[in-house]
C-alpha cells in the first residue's frame, strides 16, 4: 500500500513537471489555465487526456533497439558505408541506421530499366537528397549531442577541432553511441524514420510515371525531341505536402522538368484562358504560360529559363506584359504572384506556380462590417497589392528591416529581414547555432539585359499602361470576361490559405527542438500554438481546420487546404470537409469584384500601382516639386475660382473615400501611406488623426461647408468623425491608449476639431452634449494617465496637448478649468524634468538638438508661453530663456546667417525648418516670453522662407502652402500690407503652376490628409479666400 502511494505521488509530480513545461510553451498567455483551454477548443480533449498519453509504454523504444541489433545483418551496410564516406555532410553517419532501415527500398529503385543513365549516381543524389532532409529535422539535436559528449569527456583530443574530428569520425560511427542517442530522442527517430520512407516512395512515383509517360513527355514539352535519361531526382526542400510530396527537379541529359505532385487542370485553364485574351484584346501583348503535361494526381512542367532580353525595347515590353498579367490576375482575385513565382523569360513574364491563381483565405465573408477600417482592410488586401506582382515589402514589425518580395522591384541585392539559423564552427567542440540575417538569391524575375539584371525603377509607366489598358477592356467586355472565366475555371480545384505559409514553416522548425522530441505528446501539445490566436469569446466554426493543421504537421507536412471554384465546402488532404460557412462560392466572388469594376475603383488601382513603388523607395514618373515660386508683384485681378478649385478637391476627396453604415451611422474613410523603418511604406486605412486621417479631413470639410453655405458638406464633415467616436469608446481605456493622446496623432486630433465645430456653431443640441460628454471623459483619462506620456513634442506628445488644452481652456465651466489646470501644471513639470542641461544658460529637449517646432524645441516654447497666461509659473519663462540661448548660441550659424536644424529634414518646413520657427517666435513675441531679439529673427525668417520656402512640395507639414500660410500670418502680426498681397500671388502662383499645371498628377496618390494630402491644397484656397488664418491658427493649436 505504501508503495502504491509513494508512486501516486511521483506521478502527480511528474505531471506537474510536464504541464509546467507546457505551459512555458505559450509564453505570450498569462491567464489560468489558458493551455486546458487551448487544448480543448482545437483538439476536443483535456490536458489530464493528454498526460495520460504521455505515461502510456512507447513501443517505439523497443523498435529502436531493434533496429539497432539487427544493423549488421544488413546486406547493405558496406554499399551504405562507402555512399556515405563519399558525401560531403560530415553528419551522414548520424543517418546510417535509419538509412539501412530503408536500403532495399531505395536500391529497388534502379530497377526500373533503362530510364537512368546512371544507376550508381542515381542512388548516391538520392541519398544526398534524403540526407539533406534528414539533417535539416536533427542539427539543433546533433550540436546538443556534441555538447553534451564534451561535458562527459567522450571526445578526445588535444584542441576543439581535434575533438570535434573526433566526434564526427569516431563516435558517429560507434552504433552503441548512436543507439544511447537515438533512445533519448524517440521522436526524432520517428521523424527521421518517415522522412526517409515518404522521399524513397516519392521518387518511385516519378520514376513510375515518368517512364510510363516519357513518348507524350517528348512530345509536349520538348518538341518532339528526346529527352534522354534521368541523371537525378532532387526534391525539393520547399513545402512538403501529402505524406512528404514537394516539387521535385527531374534532370534528364537534354532537358530539364518540374514534376509537381498535384492536378494541373489548373495550369490547362489558365493556358486557355491565356489564349482566349491574347487573340480578344485589341492591341493587347501577347502573354504566354508554362507548356504542362498533366496526368490524374500530378504533372511534369517545363522549367522556365530566365532569359536575356535581346534590345532595351524588349525590357519595355517585359514591363508592359507584367502590367497586363498584373490586371488580370487582380480580376482573378489571385495572390502570391511575388518574386519566386514569376520567371523573366526574355520579354515575357510567367507566372510559374498557379496554386492561389483563384483565392480565397476567409473563414466568412461578413455580409456587414463592424468599421469602416474593417472595410478597407479587405479592399486593400483584394487590391492590386494583394497579388504581390508589384513592388512589395517582407517586414520584421520586431524591427522594421525588410526585404523586397514583389515580382516587381528595384533589383537590388536581397537579404532576409527574419534571423535565420547558421551553424558556427562546424569542425569543433564549440560547435553551435547563432541567429543571423541570410542573403537571399535572386529568383529569376528581373529581366536580364547584356549580364544585368533590370529593376523596375523607370519602369512604371509600362506597367501602368499594360494596366490600365487591360483593365479598360475588362470594363466595357464585363459580362463576356465573367462567362469565359465561368467557362474556363468552374469546376477547377483551388488552394485555400488560411494562414502564412511561414507561419507553419516557422512551427515545425521550431518543433524539432530536442526538448520536444522526448515524447510525441510533447509536439502534439505544441503544435497548438497554431491556435494562440483564438479568441475565447469568439464563434469557433474553424475547429476542424485547426485540427487538421496540427495532423498535417505532426506527419511533416504543410497544411493544405482546397476547394473547387464554384464550391462553398473546403477540404483538407484527405477529402474531409473543414469548412461550409462560406457565403459565396470563388467564381461568385471574382463575378461580383469584375461587376464592381470601374472608374473610380481604376483610379485607386493606379494609385495603388504608384503607392507600391514609393512604399518601396522605387522611382515613379510623378513630378519631384510643384514649380512654385514667391511671387513678389503681381496683380489680384485672379483668373480663377478658389472656392470652385476647393469644391472640386473635396469632391475628389469624397469620391475616392468609402462610406460604411456602421450601428446605423456613416462612417468615412480613405486608403493612404504610413511610413515605417527607412523611409519605407505601407499601405493602410488614413486613421483616425489630425495630421492625415479622418479628423484633419474633417475639419476641412467643416470648413469648405461654412464657407460655401452648404449643409452635405458640413453633415459629411460630422459623418466622418463618426468612426473616430466609435473607436474613442470611452468604457474602454485600451482604445485611448491604442490611439495615443498626442494632438495631431492621437485622442486630442479629436477634442482639437470638435472644439472648432462648436465655434463654429455646427452642432444641435443633442450633438453638443455628447461632444463635451466626449471631452470631458478625455480630460479625466488624461488627467489620470499625462504622467505617463513618454513624448513631450507637439506632434504627438504633451506639448500639444498644452496647446490643444489652453485653447479650450476659457469654454470649460469651473470643473474642468481645474481639471485642466492640474494637468497643464503636470505638463509644465515633466518638462522642467525632461529639460536637458546644456549649460547654466541653456538648455535643450532633444538629444539630437532639434530646435524644430513639431518634433523640437520651438514648438515646446511656443507652448509654454501661451500656458503661462494661465498658471503664472515664473520657472517657464526662465526655461524658455534658457531654450532660446541654446538655439542663439549653438543651433544659428552666425557666418551664414542660417540656423542648423535638424538633419536629413526640410530647411524651409512648418514641422522641422524656419516656418515652424517663424512661427513659434511670433507666438513668443505675443507672449510674456517676448525679448529684443526677436522681431529681428522674425524679419529674417520672413526673409528667408520667402527664398527657401517654395516649389518642393505642397502641403501644409513641409510645403507650400504651410510656407505662404505662415507668411501671411506673419503679415498680419507685421501689418505688412504688401508681404500681405505677395502671399496672394503666391497662391495664384501655386494654383497655375501645380494645379493646373501638374493637373495630370493631383489625384495620382491615395494621398488626403490635411497636413500633407489633398486636403492641405483645399485648406490653402479656402484660407486665401477668406483671407484669414484658418491653417497658422491650426498649427498654433489655437
């Protein structure tokens, strides 16, 4: 009895041990039992089910051992002995067991006839092959191993690369050593063991059917001609699907072809469908597809070379051909057309890996959606973008690096943005893995010309025409286009992605760390990771897809999923059912997006084509500066229309967005760009924001309406602030936070912008409550949370903030004055805190010595000496003295009159350069902060922004229009009548030179915002219209 409970008791604890270890598997979970729960959603069992199957005897062991005892009786071991002597893999005797296991199987396969041309060589490149696979399943174990030999004083020798000989020489050719090793890691046994059976039972496959099929080979895919004998099989070290099948390169001695093992009927459509377009559209260069010879369940494939271009004008051509195969495959629905799958076959691309020509990846297509976001999520992600033809970015959001994976790109040297594994000091006992950054060869898809490769830098303006012309038929031939893809793709067989190939990749990498392969509950449990993803509150119709990930996995392969086009049910590798919710078959799906197809829709795909190339550094054919110059005489008799010219622009802007009824309320929205890492580009929705997203657009509808009288402008400005409202959703803090609080990036773009509405006398009664209910609520989060703001900036830290509250300040009840109050004196000390030393007279709050008034010190001050008007705190004068000694004395180069601003960024710009500090020096000079120097900066800044100020760019932020807008306002403070009517010329400049004078161009980009979008160029007429301040005020948070 006794004994019975001292092994209960051990068990318990080892239980505790194994669900600890579990646990430790899903680091990113920190709620209770988050792993029972895991296991039970996907696998429909416990954790205690699972640790039950852990204690049960594996049979295995004793197989191992067997294995072992019976290795000299192997017929084959000296044929083995000397194979593997010959390979270059210093590991290959690891293998030997596993490889005797199967060495009647693997020389059965010279006995097929006369189809080798080798049979010696045959068996040793089948072998290399397997062995690669194997080492890939076993290195982290055999570096563990070697470590492990060097603490217990197994490995002999005098240096490291002495001992590490050894191990390599001596105890890898001691079977009692491997069979101690192969008994620890069962698991990796099992591995190895069906690795080695599914590549011996694929290359008989090929073998078999290519010698059965070798006259039609002939035939189709080599003219007739003769394509020799096999000299090799190499399969493939890519993604192994159904029992360890890949595509596999078969080298005959005239030729050579891809066998993929898998239905072409897909390729036979396209190559119809290829043809049908080549004869239909007028002036349409021709494309061409693979030449393909399909049986039942798989196919051989020429292999594409990538050849030269003959003339420059053929490279052209290449670009041309890309643009059209670009547009079909966006009516398609099509994806993963990036880098890998396309071959640059002198003028022609071809599109080499039709598994996702026809897509789908959603579990549900949602009939309404949740957020207009919600909605252009999806248009982007069925956008132009999505097939990965043009210029595309792989991106580590862990650290911003990247790496080019369109079929479109610069033609640069690539290196992965991902650390992968390397082994280091292989020939020793330090032996070990380390995390670096690989280069990633080039995958045949530039164009070649005399040696070089081509990039698409000057190249978009082939594309776009290839585009745009295709995309123009299709728009006027829609319902014949529809009925030949019905035609030619019904009934054709499509892969569905559910997730990343990477994402199972990285998994079963990781999967074959030696503590997981001790016992096969242990992978099982981790291959639930699959599913950290999952919410717990959510409907789960997805379970026997997760299932069925997690089989495929543990049998080495990845995930597949299919369906057949015109179906709502997809299917996994055994033809079992995984998911019925769709809403609309494929075919259903491409028939609604081509009947969707317009003019508009072509204008954002354009745009996109463009948006692709800047996001990735590319060069674009679009102007490089607007022409702009101060214009210092002129007359005001102004042959245009600035309020028409502003019509027009929010009527662009109205028609390029999209309008979503959420909770029975619009709610507006835009594509743009958002820059990331170096100067690189994603696209995404505007955001909620100031600076470029729905409340800057806001205000310039606002705006436009008051000044045109018309209420659908004022109501659309209202709308568009709706999907800010539902996303402050003040019950949830998160949502703030989400945000962010700064002024032009965060919650106070919001209180900002609400806060002109009502002046401007634009809201009921109702509406005016919930507004300040709104605001209120923001007040107290930030009275609560300002201490932890780390950034103190006006762009998006606390000094706007300062900015945006002393505005408010005096339409607040006695409450929130004080609430208010507390937070500005919370503000004035962090900064007092933040304050860098420079010397006893100056001081800075930049490292970088930014004196610049988004990001720097002047926006800071200019901040503070407004704030002072209302706490009286004597310290803020004495830090914005001290601030502007540092500018005088360290940041103004006194030789040439310039001051140093910060580097790689814009002299002349509101954000960084001389209008922020014009600016922010007017606003000094206002203040109790105002000193003798001052106006004598003003006038030369004034100076100065007229010389450097002009004819860059265009927007508010860092062009044109923030540089004659900040002018006038300077004007105003001058009394400068005539600097007042030079910043009238200026603008008619503006308006003839880009304008109209750029007109091709204005509405090129996704590009809206109001700082540095379209709307900045609206904002600007509207301001000279009124002649007022609407923009300097803005930018003075006033």
């Amino acid at each position: 009895m006794e004994n019975c409970i001292e092994y209960s008791q051990k068990y318990e604890t080892e239980k505790e041990k194994i669900l600890s270890f579990w646990n430790r598997l899903f680091p990113e979970k920190k709620e209770n039992n988050v792993l029972g729960n895991l296991l039970e959603k996907i696998s429909g069992k416990t954790a205690e089910d699972f640790l039950n199957n852990y204690f049960k005897e594996e049979e295995v062991l004793d197989e191992i051992k067997q294995m072992f005892s019976d290795i000299n009786k192997s017929y084959y071991i000296d044929i083995l002995d000397e194979i593997l002597t010959k390979q270059k893999n210093r590991w290959s005797f690891f293998f030997k067991p596993i490889l005797l296991l199967h060495m009647d199987k693997i020389m059965e396969l010279v006995k097929l006839g006369d189809i080798l041309e080798n049979e010696e060589c045959f068996i040793e490149s089948v072998l290399e092959n397997i062995i690669g696979k194997l080492t890939a399943l076993s290195y982290r174990t055999i570096i563990q191993e070697i470590n492990v030999a060097k603490i217990d004083e197994r490995l002999e020798g005098k240096t490291s690369v002495e001992r590490g000989t050894y191990y390599t020489n001596k105890l890898l050719k001691d079977m009692q050593y491997l069979k101690e090793v192969y008994l620890v890691y069962p698991e990796l046994y099992k591995e190895m063991r069906r690795t080695v059976s599914y590549s011996i039972n694929y290359v008989h496959e090929i073998l078999l059917n290519t010698k059965k099929y070798i006259n039609e080979l002939e035939r189709t895919l080599n003219d007739g001609k003769p394509l020799g004998k096999i000299n090799s099989i190499i399969l493939g070290n890519g993604d192994t699907h159904n029992n360890g099948k890949t595509v596999a390169t078969v080298k005959f001695g005239q030729k050579i072809l891809m066998y993929k093992p898998r239905s072409f009927a897909m390729e036979r459509s396209y190559d119809a469908f290829l043809n049908w377009v080549n004869k239909r559209i007028p002036d349409f260069s021709p494309l061409k597809s693979c030449k393909t010879y399909s049986i039942k369940e798989a196919g051989w494939m020429e292999f594409v070379e990538h050849k030269e271009c003959k003339t420059k004008h053929e490279i052209g051509e290449f670009y041309l051909k890309t643009g059209e195969l670009l547009c079909l495959l966006y009516t398609l629905n099509s994806k993963d057309c990036h880098c890998e799958n396309l071959i640059a076959n002198g003028k022609y691309p071809i599109f080499i890996d039709l598994e996702t020509l026809l897509h789908t990846n959603e579990y549900d297509k949602e009939e309404e959606y949740d957020s207009v976001e919600a909605y252009i999520h999806n248009y982007i992600q069925n956008s132009v973008n999505s097939v990965l033809i043009l210029p595309s970015l792989l991106q580590n959001f862990n650290t911003n690096e990247v790496m080019e994976i369109g079929a479109i790109g610069s033609g640069k040297a690539k290196k992965s943005p991902f650390k992968t594994q390397k082994i280091t000091n292989f020939d020793s006992d330090t032996i070990s893995v380390e995390n670096v950054y690989k280069e990633i060869p080039e995958s045949g898809n530039y164009p070649l010309y005399k040696g070089e490769q081509i990039g698409g830098n000057g190249y978009i303006g082939h594309v776009k025409q290839g585009f745009i012309s295709t995309y123009q038929w299709i728009l006027n031939n829609k319902e014949e286009y529809i009925e030949k893809i019905k035609e030619l793709f019904s009934n054709v067989e499509c892969r569905v992605i559910y997730k990343a190939t990477n994402d199972y990749t990285q998994l079963m990498s990781t999967s074959y760390h030696p503590d997981l392969l001790h016992n096969k509950m242990d992978r099982i449990v981790y291959f639930h990771r699959i599913g950290i993803l999952i919410k717990n509150n959510e409907k789960f119709d997805e379970k026997k897809i997760y299932q069925t990930e997690i089989e495929a996995m543990l049998n080495g392969d990845v995930p597949s999923f299919n369906i057949i086009a015109d179906s709502k049910k997809a299917t996994n590798f055994k033809n079992e059912v995984v998911y019925d919710k769709y809403k609309k078959s494929i075919i259903e799906t491409v028939e609604e997006k081509i009947q969707k197809l317009s003019a508009i829709d072509l204008e954002r795909q354009a745009a996109l084509i463009y948006l692709s190339y800047i996001g990735c550094k590319m060069k674009t054919d679009l102007p490089v500066k607007t022409n702009t110059q101060f214009t210092s005489t002129g007359s005001l008799d102004i042959n245009c229309d600035y309020l028409k010219e502003a019509r027009i622009i929010g009527e662009k802007i109205i028609e390029r967005g999209f309008s979503v009824t959420v909770n029975n309320k619009v709610e507006n929205s835009w594509i743009c760009y958002i820059g990331f890492g170096d100067d690189y580009y994603s696209i995404n929705p505007v955001g909620w924001d100031l600076y470029k997203g729905n409340c800057g657009i806001a205000l310039y509808f606002m705006y436009l309406g008051k000044t045109l009288k018309e209420e659908k402008y004022i109501q659309y400005a209202k709308d568009t602030l709706n999907s800010v409202e539902r996303m402050i959703n003040l019950n949830h803090v998160e949502d703030i936070e989400t945000m962010g609080l700064g002024v032009f990036t965060g919650i106070y773009s919001y209180v900002f912008v609400t806060h002109k509405f009502i002046k401007l006398n634009v809201y009921n009664k109702a509406e005016l409550k919930q507004v300040w209910n709104y605001i209120y609520k923001i007040l107290e989060f930030t009275e609560v949370n300002i201490s932890k703001q780390d950034r103190i900036d006006i762009l998006s830290g606390i000094s706007g903030i300062m900015g945006i509250l002393i505005s408010i300040y005096d339409n607040l009840d006695k409450l929130y004055q004080d609430v208010v109050k507390n937070i500005l004196i919370k503000i004035v000390n962090k900064l007092k805190q933040e304050a860098i030393q420079i010397s006893e007279e100056e001081i800075s709050w930049t490292d970088n010595g930014d004196i610049g008034y988004a990001h720097g010190n002047a926006g800071i001050m200019s901040q503070l000496a407004r704030c002072y008007d209302i706490i009286k705190d004597p310290e803020i004068l004495i830090i914005i003295h001290k601030s502007l000694n540092y500018e005088r004395n360290i940041r103004f180069n006194k030789e040439s009159n310039m001051w140093i601003i910060r580097e790689n960024t814009h002299y002349y710009s509101w954000c960084n350069g001389i209008a922020g500090l014009l600016l922010s020096k007017i606003i000094l000079h206002q203040s109790s902060a105002k000193d003798e120097k001052l106006m004598g900066e003003i006038k030369l800044l004034i100076n100065q922004l007229k010389k450097y100020g002009f004819g860059n760019d265009y927007s508010i932020c860092h062009g044109d229009i923030g540089s004659v807008s900040i002018l006038r306002y300077a004007a105003d403070f001058m009394y400068d009548n005539m600097l007042e009517k030079q910043c009238a010329y200026t603008v008619n400049n503006f308006v003839q030179n880009h304008l109209f004078g750029q007109a091709d161009s204005l509405y090129a980009l996704e590009d809206w915002g109001l700082m540095v979008g379209s709307a900045s160029k609206g904002m600007g007429l509207l301001d000279e219209f009124n002649h007022g301040n609407i923009i300097a005020d803005l930018l003075c948070l006033k």
